[in-house]
C-alpha cells in the first residue's frame, strides 16, 4: 500500500467496501424492516356491523324496527342473566359522552329486552339483535376458548344500498372472568369493545399496534399507552362512518 | 483490472455471508395459503365463490322422490332470481345458479333445533365449501322431530375468521320441510334467508317489550 492509499483509508480499506457494506446493509434492514399495519378501526373495509346501523326509526319510548334490541343469558351459575343484563346495559346507556347509546346520531339506540335471551319464543327472539352471553369459559366455542370474549356475526343479509353485507345477529361471548369480580372499569372496557365489534370496528393488527388513535379497541389490554374503557372520539366517528355507509364496500 | 486484497476477499466474503443470514431470517414474503377470502362485497361471501352454488342433503325417507325435490328447489330459486330486486347487485347474476345433490361435512340434523344461533355444518374453516346454502330436505316425519312446529329452521353452516376474535357466517344451512318447496312462504321467505337476500314481504316482525 502506497502512502498515498493510506492516507485515504487510514487502517488500509478501499473506499469502495464501506460503501459496499452500506448497500448489504440496507438492503438487510429493507426485508427485516417490521411491516406497518393500516389503523384498524377507523379505514379500510369487511367491518362487519349490525344491519339496524344505517337507520333510526324508533321512539323516545319503543324501538323501532332500525333500532337495535338486545338480550343477555348467563352460561354459567356465577352470575344470572339479569346480573349480566344490567351490567351490560349500565354500561351501554348510563355514560353520555362515553357510550354506544346514542352513537351516529341515535342510528345505534340500544334497548335492553326485559327477559333473558331464552324466554323469548324463537319468532321473537329472531327479532332482537344482539344476544350477550358469559360463561366461566368458552371451549366448545374455537373462536373464544378458554381465554378470550369474542363475537359471531350470523344471518347476513344484503344492503344494496352500501353494496355489502351486513348481519341481523350478533351474539357476544364474554369470559367470565373479564367482567365479573374485576374492577368497573376493566368489566366496562370489555363491555364496550365486543360492543364495538358489533358496530363495525376492528381489533389492532397486534399487540401494542394502531395506537396512535385513542380507541376502546385497542386500549391497555392490546398493549397501547392508555387504559380508556368508554368509546372515545375517534370510535364514535369512526362507528359514524359504519352508519353512513361510507367506510364499507 | 485490479486484483482484490485478501482483505477485500474477506470483506466480500462477510457481505455475502450477511446479505444471506439477512435476507433467509427476515419475514415470509406472505405466500397464497390457499385459504379462501372473506368479502361483504357480495351475498357470495367468500372472494374464491364466482357464483351461486346449494348443495342439497335429503331425509333418506325422500330418497324416491330426489329428483322431484330437486327439479322443485330448482323452480324456486329461479323464481327467486326472477322476482327479487337484489339478486343482480348481490353478485348472483355473474354465472347460473348451481344445485346439487351432498353437502361437504353435514350429516341430517337430528333433534329438535334452535331456531337461533344453531349450527349445522362444518362451523369454524379457513377453506369454506362453495356452496352458499346448505339445503336439507326433510320428510315429514323427521320435520316433527327436528323443526317441531316451526316451518324452518336457518343455522349457519360455516363461519370465517375475519379477527382475532371475531368470526362471521359465510354460509347457511336451511332446514326445510318438503312440502314446503314451491309455496310462497319458501319463496318469499326462507329461500331469500338461506342465501342472504331481505325477505320479500312476509308476516311482520313481532318484537319484544325492551326498555331503556
């Protein structure tokens, strides 16, 4: 090596190598790069909903036909139906400013049937919407098993007003655990997330993602800074969007 | 052309070694698993399914009677497509109506059913069937046990994952008398039910005495 290349590269390597490593480098970095996730609840498409989302046609005092019942059973001798029934609809309806009841401009209005889910002939059963059940664990039902709430949208029906489909039922599978002898407001953040599935909005793509916007689906439990258990702006919005047809196919 | 040091030999051989270790560690480029594609695009729902497909299973007690049966269920879906103002947005009108004899993974239905929530068919997949609507035929005297006086019964047949914790039906099993193919209430009814169409017309929802 000549004095001169020395110089140049002071412990003896060529220039072009560190340029080399750069290039490996990058293109390294490039494919382990972790891929980003779209925001969940607020774009994007399939986010099944209730079909009564779109309208409003009850009362201050019944529901109407676009209003959205719901009933709730007990699967387990913890807590009976009407425990889950009132816990459910504390939630749903006792918070103004930070609940589902009332959302898009009264298109979600929910009302709590006066009997559990199985008192109900099955003609008027078929007519409530939503059914909340709990049960100490949910291992005949894959979707939930033993750890988590979960929820089935069933009998789909086609709006071709939206161009999409959307369900007449929704039933939401809580655990136990999640909502009995907890604290209120994990019991609430429960409540109003499976609430949420139903309306339309999306889990995060994983744990600790999607959360630069403050929602109740994707609050402390999925990992993000912040433990809000009430429908924030954003989810009401975004449940908005669901009920104007204009954030589906 | 310059020959390369031992040193910038090594270099090379160490981007190489790295570009390797690199790029075989770093995520799956995501390949097609061959697991079908949920959509709310269309009634179809699932991407994979280019048009309307029911699979039939009958009450052995009707064996005599298949092709009758079938011909009949054939009249009323075309009935159906002639009537309803949805079937073309639905997506039901980009290639002909297919009814065929078996179900994948259904056996007859036994016992009463509820007439909500049940299920009557492969349940929770990844690779749903292409039949939109399972259809079982049932005589008379298996009707009684399974519907007792209901006149059907819809269950849904297969679900789809589309969350982590969210699961959505893609198709649905109507359970049905015999004699209840060609009438009205079939047509206007539970056929448009089974294959995820509003009702048209029908008796008037009876609702519940809900409070706030």
């Amino acid at each position: 090596m000549s004095l001169k290349e020395a110089a140049a590269s002071p412990r003896g390597t060529s220039p072009w190598i560190f340029v080399a490593w750069a290039a490996v480098l990058a293109v390294v970095a490039a494919r382990n790069m972790p891929v980003a996730h779209a925001s969940h609840s607020h774009t994007g498409s399939n986010q099944l909903h209730i079909s009564t989302i779109h309208g409003n046609d009850g009362t201050s005092t019944s529901p109407g036909g676009q209003d959205e019942q719901y009933c709730a059973m007990s699967h387990t001798s913890a807590v009976s139906s009407t425990w889950l029934g009132d816990n459910v609809q504390d939630t749903l309806i006792n918070y103004p400013g930070n609940m589902w009841d009332g959302a898009a401009n009264w298109r979600v209005d929910l009302w709590r049937t006066q009997k559990a889910c199985n008192e109900y002939d099955s003609a008027t059963r078929g007519t409530i919407e939503i059914e909340y059940y709990v049960k100490e664990d949910w291992w005949d039902v894959e979707l939930c098993q033993g750890y988590y709430s979960c929820v089935v949208a069933d009998n789909g029906v086609w709006d071709s007003v939206g161009g999409h489909t959307h369900y007449k039922w929704m039933y939401v599978r809580y655990q136990l655990e999640h909502i009995y002898n907890t604290t209120a407001e994990r019991k609430r953040k429960f409540i109003n997330h499976e609430t949420g599935h139903v309306l339309g909005l999306r889990d995060p793509a994983g744990q600790g993602t999607d959360c630069a916007v403050t929602s109740v689906m994707h609050n402390d439990l999925y990992g993000c800074g912040y433990s809000v258990w009430y429908p924030t702006s954003s989810d009401l919005a975004a449940v908005t969007r669901v009920a104007d047809r204009t954030n589906t196919y | 052309m310059r020959k390369l040091s031992n040193r910038e030999l090594a270099h090379v051989a160490a981007m190489l070694g790295m570009l390797v270790i690199g790029v075989r560690c770093g995520p799956e480029v995501q390949q097609d698993s061959g697991d079908a594609h949920f959509t709310t695009q269309n009634a179809l729902m699932v991407a994979e399914r280019r048009a309307l497909q029911l699979c039939v299973e009958l009450d052995p007690a009707l064996e005599g009677q298949s092709e009758q049966l079938l011909e009949s269920l054939e009249q009323d879906v075309a009935a159906l497509a002639e009537a309803h103002p949805d079937w073309q947005s639905a997506g039901f009108g980009r290639a002909p109506v297919r009814v065929q004899r078996g179900c994948p993974g259904t056996a007859m239905p036994s016992g009463r059913m509820q007439s909500k929530g049940a299920r009557l068919g492969p349940g929770l997949t990844s690779r749903p069937s292409p039949f939109r609507t399972f259809v079982h035929i049932l005589g008379e005297a298996k009707a009684q046990e399974v519907l007792g006086d209901e006149p059907a019964v819809r269950a849904h047949a297969e679900l789809m994952r589309v969350e982590d914790h969210m699961a959505a039906e893609v198709s649905t099993s109507l359970v049905i008398r015999a004699s209840a193919l060609g009438t009205e209430a079939f047509r206007q009814t539970w056929l448009p039910t089974g294959v995820g169409l509003k009702t048209l017309g029908g008796p008037a929802a009876v609702s519940p005495d809900s409070v706030k």
